[in-house]
C-alpha cells in the first residue's frame, strides 16, 4: 500500500514523466473490481478528462495526484499506478487508463481496495480526501513538535502507539507499513500506551516520524512497495514481511509477526519490549 513516502516518489516521477502531455482517452471501470471505488461516474471519466494537458503531480498523504488543468486525478493508497512508454503494451485488465496523445500512458489496478478519483478542482468533498489536503504532511515544517503534541489528547493517551500513530486518520498517509520501522527506531512496542511514554519517549517519537518518513522518501520509498516504474523502494525496512523471523539488525533478536488492530506489525522485543 502507498503511503507518505510511496505517494510523494509517485508524484515526484509523474511530474517528471507527464507533465505536459495530453490526455487522449480516459477509461475507468472497464475491468470491474468490487473494492474498487470511484468519485462520481466511472462511465464520464473519459469526458472528463479527454483534451486535458496535465500540469502537475503532487500527493497528500498517501494519495499521489495529477492535476489536469481544472481537473484533478486523486489515487488512493491501494491503487497501482504504472507508466507505459507505450499504449500497446498496457495490460488488458485495469481499473484506470490515462492515454496519452504521444502513445504513452498510466494505468492503475487495485490490488485488495483503492479509490479512483476524477473531479473539478475544488469539487471533491469525500471525507478522506479532503483529510488529507487539510492536514500537515510530516514532510513538512508545519507539522512541528507543537502540531504533534497537539494531536495528544486525554482520549488519545488511552490508545496504544499503533493506534495513535496510525489511525482515524491523524496523520495522512502514516499507515501500518512505516509504523513498524518507525515504532522500532523509537523503541516503543505498536501496543504500549500513549500514556506510559515519558516525555523523552514522545518527543523521540514525533522525531522519529519526522526524520524516518524524510529518509524513507530520499531512497524512493520503502523496499516492500514499488514505484511508477514497477521498481521497489530504495529504503530497506528493518521490519516487514521481508525480514520476519530475521534477527534484528540492532540487537540480534528475533524479529516476530502478530496480528494487532486490524493488520499485521512486526517487533522486536529486545528493543521494543513486551508493550505490556
């Protein structure tokens, strides 16, 4: 799934790769997916956006972007966006089709469930969506030590860190996948309670958040996902599904798999402790 560094690697590329080019053909829908969502009609994409020269990519949160003059294009993080140089080598199924004039493209496919949307700059008041555009990214200087502590509330203290960091949408785009590197750099177990850290604790991880998400952005995203070209992440995570059951790389322990808050996280308890 694409999450803060993921999304802002895409958009950085699509910038890079179609900006200025022309949109000849939209098609939405065509390979029908049932955890695949669409803001409005998928059947008046093509409408929409045929005619448009994109002029922009950019990402909130986990959402990389294209702005298509007065039309914008919005991924949510479980949509697969990949460029083709050429039309004729796009895959028959797809959930998202951006043909371009020069016989270039951008498909995307939804693996479990992702959202699809194409709207009128301005026009587009889904919950989520909006969350994402209002809210500081970590990559950002506005998201400083006083908007985080901020977001520590009496009914936040009583979640555990994985809650806290990584749903109800706080912050946009930090999901489950780079809590657990986050979570283990910090030295605090995804169950601990917000209200046993210290203050040295919470202010190690909101430091943590900040410079981890920068680095992992800097190397292209993590190693477990991949970008517009299909090419994993340059970030190599130290717990993921790639390293379960590993020793970990600080302290030799082993790296263990449990399921918690609707996914799974990966510890180390030798830096990370019990969380009880």
């Amino acid at each position: 799934m694409l999450e803060i560094p993921e999304a802002k690697t895409m958009a950085t590329q699509l910038k890079e790769q179609v900006s200025g080019k022309t949109i000849a053909r939209a098609v939405a829908g065509s390979s029908p997916h049932g955890f695949a969502w669409y803001f409005g009609d998928p059947a008046m994409y093509d409408d929409l956006l045929s005619g448009k020269t994109i002029t922009d990519a950019v990402a909130y949160g986990g959402r990389p972007e294209l702005c298509a003059e007065d039309m914008r294009i919005s991924l949510s993080d479980g949509v697969n966006l990949r460029y083709s140089a050429d039309i004729e080598d796009v895959p028959e199924k797809h959930q998202i089709l951006l043909e371009f004039s020069d016989g270039t493209a951008v498909f995307g496919t939804v693996q479990m469930y992702g959202g699809i949307m194409a709207f009128p700059d301005g026009m587009n008041d889904n919950f989520y969506y909006t969350v994402c555009i209002e809210k500081p990214s970590p990559l950002t200087a506005e998201f400083d030590e006083e908007y985080f502590a901020g977001l520590l509330t009496e009914e936040t203290k009583k979640l555990s860190a994985k809650a806290f960091l990584a749903t109800e949408q706080r912050i946009p785009g930090l999901g489950n996948g780079v809590l657990q590197d986050i979570l283990w750099r910090a030295k605090i177990h995804p169950k601990r309670k917000m209200s046993t850290l210290s203050d040295s604790e919470f202010e190690t991880m909101f430091k943590t958040v900040k410079t981890l998400l920068s680095e992992m952005t800097e190397k292209g995203g993590r190693d477990t996902e991949k970008d517009l070209y299909g090419k994993p992440g340059g970030y190599a995570t130290a717990l993921s599904k790639k390293t379960n059951g590993m020793p970990c790389p600080e302290c030799g322990g082993i790296i263990k798999r449990f399921s918690y808050l609707g996914g799974n996280v990966y510890v180390c308890e030798g830096c990370q402790g019990t969380g009880k």
